[in-house]
C-alpha cells in the first residue's frame, strides 16, 4: 500500500483525495493549515458545468436532486455602489446530465480520508 499525503483540504485536495480512494492500493492522507473544516449548511460551493463533469465521476451526480440548485444565471455586483452591473445567462452551458450546479458546503464531505491540522 503506497500512502499519499494531500496538502490543502480544499475542493482541488478533497477531489484529488476521492480520486485515490477509489484504489485500495492508496492510503489518503489530508493536511490542512486552518484547525477545522466547516463544513455547515450553506450554499458555498458553486460548481461549473466542466467541474461537474469532473465530478461526477466520484459520484457527485448521485447526491439528491432537493439539495442542488441549478441557477439559470448570475448577477454582478459593484461592492463599492451595492449596484447591479450585469447578469450573465448560463444555462446555456448545460447539458441534459450536467448542468451548473450550487452545492451545500457540506457535501465536500463524501468519502473523506482523515484530515490533519498542521
């Protein structure tokens, strides 16, 4: 069994780290600076239609349809005037089985190896 150390417990660490789990030749281990993860409800992660190709070949695709969103486009912002600049449509992008999607924080959890502060 070959172990692989992961540096970062962010979405590029915790992919990279469900990618090797799916191999039992591979023990995963995460390193992470912050000494927590959190991981609440809250719709953080906002994910394009190329990263949920990527995903789903870990299994994303399987999680509930009520616990995705799928906006039809964004809206910018000016911070400095509070004032809409511009919405950009993004349904475009889709596809049948993938489409932009707006994950729950918490769902970066799946299949997670142990995670260590450093």
């Amino acid at each position: 069994m070959k172990n692989i150390a992961i540096i970062g417990a962010g979405i590029s660490g915790l992919y990279i780290a469900n990618l090797f789990s799916q191999n039992s030749n591979y023990k995963i281990t995460i390193y992470e600076k912050n000494s927590s993860v959190n991981l609440e409800k809250g719709y953080g992660i906002q994910l394009s239609v190329n990263s949920m190709k990527l995903l789903n070949q870990i299994n994303f695709q399987k999680i509930q349809a009520e616990d995705k969103f799928h906006p039809h486009k964004l809206d910018f912002y000016s911070l400095k005037k509070n004032k809409k600049i511009c919405d950009l449509d993004i349904s475009m992008f889709n596809s049948t089985d993938t489409k932009y999607t707006t994950l729950p924080v918490s769902y970066t959890h799946l299949t997670l190896p142990t995670i260590y502060s450093v």
